[in-house]
C-alpha cells in the first residue's frame, strides 16, 4: 500500500465519503433500502448492510457473489451494483470500509440464500459491470472468465455470523499440504478438496461434506 493512497484514506470516514461523496440519489436508495449492521464480535474494516427487518428478504444466508474489481474503480462499480442487488432477492452485503480492506480482492461481497438467485444477479451484474477491470479472489469459482465475478457458498453453521468460505477451504488445503511430503503437497492440497465435495480446477461447490477436513 503506498503511502500516498493511506494519506488519501487515512480513516474509516474518508473511505465511507469516497464511497458516497457527492451523490445524494445513491446515498438516498442506500439508506433507504438497506440498514448498517453491527455484529458482535464484527472486523471493523467491513462495512455489513442488510435489508430492514421488516423486510421479507431476510432469510439465511447460504451463497456469496464476490464483486473483484480493482481499488481505483471501487466506487463506480458499487454504484453500478447496488440498484441492482436491491431490486434483487439479495439478503446483504459488505464493502471494505478501511483502505486495507478495499484492496483485498473480496472488497464488496453479495450475500443470497439461494444459489439460483446468486447466479440470476451474478449473470446480470457480469453485462453491467463488462468494462471494469478485475481483480479476482482466489478459491472461489468463476462466473466470468475475467474473474470478476465469482461465488461461494458459506459453511450452513455460519448463518448471519458470515464465516469464511475461503477460509474454511484453505484450512482444509493448508492441512492436507502439512500432512503430505513435499514433493506430493500440490496433488494432496487437490485431492483434499476434491474429497471435500469441492472441485479442484474451478473451485465450484458440489456435494459439499461440510464437517470433515478430508478422507477418513
């Protein structure tokens, strides 16, 4: 991170200005249609929005569209996105709200409880959003050959405390190399996630065994 971009972004608020600056209709649709959401125990470098509870489009949350474009043109695309994902059955979402946070490659992550609804919205916002530039999140399986867009699902004992997919991939990844010599760790990091119900070239969720760590 270069110190000219932490002089630029040197607090939470200069990010959430950046994200909102000078756009009154956009603030408007978020503030109405969305609610700010602390949770206990929450990483204060995201920023969680979920629907009012009197909203009927809060349910459990099963699937996640990663939304990977590059930190320069973070607010352009968000400002593209959310009309979208509130006329959709989107549950949430969360956007980096320090500058550490919106350079990671998950910076604005869609939460769903459905997969068709996920990929309704994905297949959508992949025309919308064709001339950004990507970033892409690693783990996680392709909607566009950019990688742009791309999913998740959470582990179904996450609900609203938004475990990790990735995380909970990589642990099993990680544990299968450590265990394996390391001329066969890549072969055993792929066959893990393989027994896992994961596919190990485009990282889609199958049949998922969410409490095993591997083969018996």
């Amino acid at each position: 991170m270069t110190p000219r971009l932490r002089l630029a972004f040197p607090t939470p608020e200069a990010v959430r200005d950046h994200l909102l600056q000078e756009h009154k209709p956009f603030r408007r649709l978020l503030t109405t249609n969305w609610r700010r959401r602390r949770l206990s125990g929450e990483d204060p470098g995201w920023a969680l929005w979920t629907r009012p509870e009197e909203d009927s489009r809060q349910q459990s949350i099963s699937h996640k569209l990663y939304v990977s474009v590059v930190l320069e043109q973070i607010r352009p695309a968000f400002h593209a996105v959310l009309p979208i994902i509130t006329d959709s059955q989107a549950i949430g979402f969360k956007i980096g709200a320090e500058l550490a946070y919106l350079t990671r490659p998950d910076k604005l992550v869609i939460y769903f409880d459905s997969r068709e609804e996920m990929t309704r919205v994905g297949v959508f916002l992949q025309e919308q959003l064709a001339e950004f530039p990507a970033h892409g999140v690693p783990f996680t399986c392709q909607i566009d050959e950019s990688g742009l867009l791309s999913w998740g699902m959470d582990p179904p004992d996450g609900g609203n405390t938004l475990r990790s997919w990735r995380l909970w991939l990589a642990q099993r990844l990680a544990r299968a190399m450590i265990e394996a010599p390391p001329e066969d760790r890549v072969a055993a990091a792929l066959e893990r996630a393989e027994s896992l119900g994961v596919d190990p070239v485009s990282w889609e969720p199958r049949d998922v065994v969410w409490g095993l760590d591997g083969p018996d």
